[in-house]
C-alpha cells in the first residue's frame, strides 16, 4: 500500500527528533500510519518534498484545488511557468471582471475589454470560451471619449457580443447600462439568447424595456436590478409600457422598486428599498405582488408605515403566499419593534403562511436596550404562531441584524397540541439551534407553490 504522510513545517521539528515517528505523526493527523525505521526518518523530508510538488497532483485533485482559490491568485499562479499555465488559465477565465472601480491596468478598461476579446477569440484557442463561467461588464469597460464626451463605443460592444454569443457555459452575467449596449449593438440580445445556461442576470443603471430583457435572456431563473434606472426607476419614466405577460423560466426577481410591467407569476420576489408610508407607493407595491403571485416574498417596511397600510391589504393581494420576510427599518425603540411584531402577525392571519421572519434593520442595537426590558423571544414566537395558526417557522430578530444585509433570526417551531379539556388546540413553540435554523430559512426560501 502506498502511504502519503503530510507534515506541516510546524509539525516537522517535532517529529523528526523522534526515534520511533508512528506516534506523533498519529497525533498530528489523527489517522493509524505505519511505524517508520530510521532510513525512512532520514529520508523523509526529500520524500516529502519530491511527493508533494504542487504540479505533481492528479489533475483532478488539482482541479478542486483551483476552485478554492481566487481567478486572481489563479493568475498568479498561470505566470510561474508553462504547466501551471496551462492548469490554472481555466480557474482564470471562469469569473471574469472588466473595467469597475477596482480596474488597476494602466490602459483604459475599454482596451482592457478588447484584450481579452481579442484573447478568447484567438484562432484554434475554442477552449478559452469554454471556460467563462461568470462575467461583469461595468460602464467604462465600453465607454469611449467623443468630442469631449462618454460614450458607448459600439465596436467595444461588437466585440463583447461576439464573445458572450459563443461563451456556451456562461451562468451568471452581471450588466451596467444594459440599455446603451442594446441601443450601440441591437445583435447583442440575439447573443445572449443563445445561452442555455445563463441562468442568473444582474442589470445595474438603465435597463431597456422588458420585452426585450425576455429576447434576450429567455432563460434566466435569477434576474436582479441595481440602483434604479429605466424600468426600476422610481418615476416610472419606462421608454415604453409593454407589460410581459409571459417568462416560464423566471424564477425570482430582486429589485429596489416594483416593476409594474411585468406580470407574470414569480415565485420568489424581493423588494429592497424600504416602504414608507406614500399612497402612490404602497399602491404600485401592492400591484406589483398581485401581477407576480410569489410564493416567497422579501421586503422592508417603514416604521411609520402602519399595518393597514400594507400588511392587512397583503392578504388580498397575494393569497398563495407561503413565506414572508419583513425587515422593520427606522425604528430604535426596542418595545416598539416588539410591538410591531406581535401587530404584524395578527394583520397577518388571513395568509395560509407556512413560515414568518421578522427583522429590525441596522448593525446597531436599539438606543434603549440597556434600559428596555429584554423580550422573551420564545413568548414572543408564541404569541405570533398564535396569531398565524398555519404557520410552521417562525423567525425573529428584534435587536437587529449581524452586518450588513445580513439577517441570521432565531428560529422556532411551530406546532398544535390537543388540550386535554378537549376544547380545541394550543400552540407551543420550540427554538431550533443555529444550523438547523439556517437550513429552516432556505427551506422556506426554496417553498414552491405545490409545498
């Protein structure tokens, strides 16, 4: 049997003064190796040293390797010699950022873009375009000066389709000024649409009107919009209403303001940009829910915002929701945040809801915890199974969250009990521990309209 023993440079000087190494080597890794005579002691750092050569490894160890590091130390890696190249260019080209605020080269991003076009298309280099798995195109990567101007350089834009058209193992895509691409390029769409693995598509900035994101991604599961502009813009300032009636793969859709003009079913959608208490908004909120029937919907509310306001019309709105996530922003007040808890649930109680996560935004405890009495989280999970009498999760984080859109809640199970007075059922509630918790969360997450 063929051994390969791994000593760290820590492990070494403690190993290697002893006269019989099976014991410490045991300790050290915690496996039953073999005892080594002296000639094998001796000999073991060159043995170790000749065994363990990086490049030596099985490329399928190496390839698992390669997926924990970054494309950039990937890149590192590619320039210390022609096998490690060869190796490690695949990790290089799968994520893949042009231009942005990061962008160091001393060439302009739009020269950096026609680099590596110029690079994946290179005769008999196929292989290359196989390689792209994900890839960001920020604005200056296809932006040129005119006449003292920014401009999209449509032949930058040409050269970036061409790429994507034949990028057949692309999965995400992330896209600033969408609308300017398609305008400079109108075969880019066409490009994109040939992509049958495209499944997640970020658009930031401008995006063009939705009929033409489904020409061009028909068949994006994941679709999320950035600082509004266009059809996510707050001022509905769309170049045209087309509303989109049908897109069977769509499968969730995050964005900061509803989009009024899609109205197909959605099984997961997130509204970022917290609600507050304006008619002309809660309306469009609302309308978008009922164009999109989600089934797992996420959304931040003001602390003005009342409860009839949003909560209570919800249930007329969306009546196949299974899970909610409602974030509390602007509130310090802990028996405040409290409080709304218990009043979102009862507002709550006509939904058939299965599972219910109630946050406080900010990284930031309430000014008044310390003074405030602490709540009783279980009496709190309580008293909102009570309210939802459907519910099966319950989640709950009133002090706030860990970091930055970051939401980890305390979770509990909900279930009835049969009293013994025979007069109905009681609800008890039992908290789960932390990894079950996060499981609980992407279950509720990944709920489908047949759960």
């Amino acid at each position: 049997m063929n051994l390969m023993i791994i000593l760290t440079q820590a492990a070494w000087p403690q190993c290697r003064h002893e006269p019989n190494l099976g014991a410490p080597i045991c300790t050290h890794l915690g496996a039953d190796f073999p005892v080594l005579d002296s000639w094998q002691l001796r000999k073991l750092p060159q043995l170790f040293l000749a065994a363990m050569t990086l490049l030596s490894l099985n490329y399928d160890v190496l390839s698992l390797i390669l997926a924990l590091i970054s494309a950039h130390d990937a890149s590192q890696l590619a320039l210390t010699c022609r096998h490690a190249y060869s190796i490690a260019l695949p990790r290089f080209l799968s994520d893949v950022t042009l231009g942005g605020v990061f962008h160091k080269s001393r060439s302009s991003a739009a020269k950096q873009l026609t680099d590596f076009c110029a690079f994946m298309l290179a005769a008999n280099e196929h292989r290359r375009l196989q390689c792209l798995q994900r890839i960001q195109i920020m604005r200056d990567a296809v932006r040129c000066r005119v006449d003292g101007r920014w401009t999209v350089d449509a032949s930058c834009v040409a050269m970036l389709s061409d790429v994507l058209g034949r990028a057949s193992h692309l999965h995400t895509l992330t896209l600033w000024g969408p609308d300017a691409l398609f305008a400079a390029h109108p075969p880019l769409a066409d490009a994109l649409a040939r992509l049958p693995l495209l499944h997640s598509v970020v658009l930031g900035g401008d995006i063009p009107p939705l009929p033409t994101l489904v020409r061009a991604f028909p068949h994006v599961r994941s679709l999320q919009f950035v600082d509004g502009g266009g059809s996510c813009g707050p001022d509905w300032d769309l170049p045209s209403l087309d509303s989109v009636s049908s897109w069977p793969s769509l499968d969730r859709v995050d964005t900061g303001h509803p989009i009024l003009s899609l109205v197909c079913p959605v099984r997961r959608v997130d509204l970022r940009n917290p609600l507050f208490p304006d008619e002309f908004v809660l309306a469009n909120a609302l309308e978008f829910v009922a164009h999109t029937r989600p089934v797992v919907l996420s959304c931040a509310v003001d602390g003005a915002l009342t409860d009839a306001e949003f909560c209570a019309p919800l249930a007329g709105v969306a009546s196949g929701l299974r899970f909610l996530e409602l974030v509390l922003d602007r509130c310090d007040s802990m028996p405040d945040v409290v409080s709304w808890m218990t009043r979102v649930a009862h507002a709550l109680a006509p939904l058939p809801l299965l599972g219910l996560s109630l946050c406080r935004s900010g990284t930031t405890p309430p000014k008044d915890h310390l003074s405030a009495t602490a709540p009783s989280l279980d009496a709190l999970a309580r008293t909102i199974a009570e309210a939802v009498p459907t519910l099966q999760y319950v989640g709950l984080q009133p002090h706030g969250q860990r970091a930055y859109n970051v939401y980890d809640p305390e979770w509990f199970r909900a279930s009835s009990t049969v009293t013994g007075r025979g007069d109905g059922s009681a609800r008890r509630v039992e908290r789960v521990g932390a990894e079950e918790g996060l499981s609980v969360q992407r279950t509720m997450q990944a709920l489908d309209r047949y759960d």
